[in-house]
C-alpha cells in the first residue's frame, strides 16, 4: 500500500499522524489560585474537538483511497475539494484557539505548535492533490466514436 502513496497521501498521512499526537500534547496552560491547569485538544473547547474530528477525517479519507476501508467518498465529492475543506478546518480551529490563548493571557504549549504544523500539513496535501483531470481524446477518437455526432 506504501507503495502506491503520491504526494498528496503523504502529506496527509504526516498531517494525520501529527495531528493526532498534537491533540494529546498540551495545548496551553493558565493558572488558577495555586494550581497550574494544562489543557490538551479534547479539554481546550470545541475547537479542539473539531481539529481532531478533521485529523480523524482526514485518516479516513486516505484509508479509504487505498481500499484499507470502505469507501466513504462517493464520485460526487472530489478529493482536493473534501481534503480542502478538512485541512481549511483544522487551521482555522488551530489559528481562533492561538488567538484564544493569546487573548486569555495563557503560555502555550507545543501541543497548539504542532497542532498548527498538522494543520498545514493537511493544507498542503489538499494542494499536492491537484485539480482532476480529465482524459483528453484527439480529434481522431472523437470522430470515430459512434454517440459524437449524435
């Protein structure tokens, strides 16, 4: 199945693997009253939960391609487009939680880091992917195709 990767799939499964060891890293952290409180992916809010949703989708969507999984896709919805709108909502639920964070006055972690570094990672599979291409017919197999000139 390695064999058989592009690209696009490397990416992927790179930003899928970082992603999902940022979600269990710490994120950030803040102080209340005498306690120092770290927060992970699955605490910081709902942002947090839809980075690891779309990592997960993500891994999902390259298993499938190779067959390891049902397919999930049906032919109506593109790769580059599904990949593309997973990779555009893990970083912006990265970004808004960094901007969070920032605003909130906590220290982040290297979790929210790497986290970031997933998420462009998706970005860049979405982008390696590539528009879908058609196969193109020379004016000779066009003509001697019998449903052309109907």
């Amino acid at each position: 199945m390695l064999r058989r990767f592009d690209r696009a799939d490397w990416a992927a499964s790179v930003g899928a693997g970082l992603g999902l060891i940022a979600a269990f890293v710490p994120w950030y952290s803040y102080v209340s009253g005498s306690d120092r409180i770290t927060v992970n992916a699955f605490r910081a809010s709902l942002l947090g939960d839809v980075f690891y949703v779309a990592i997960a989708a993500t891994a999902l969507v390259v298993l499938s391609r190779h067959a390891a999984v049902a397919r999930v896709l049906s032919s109506r919805y593109p790769e580059r487009q599904v990949l593309t709108v997973l990779a555009a909502c893990a970083l912006a639920s990265v970004v808004l939680q960094l901007m969070l964070a920032a605003a909130g006055g906590r220290s982040v972690s290297g979790g929210l880091l790497l986290a970031l570094v997933a998420a462009l990672a998706l970005a860049g599979a979405a982008w390696f992917r590539g528009a879908p291409s058609e196969q193109r017919h020379t004016v000779r197999e066009m003509l001697g195709r019998d449903d052309f000139l109907d």
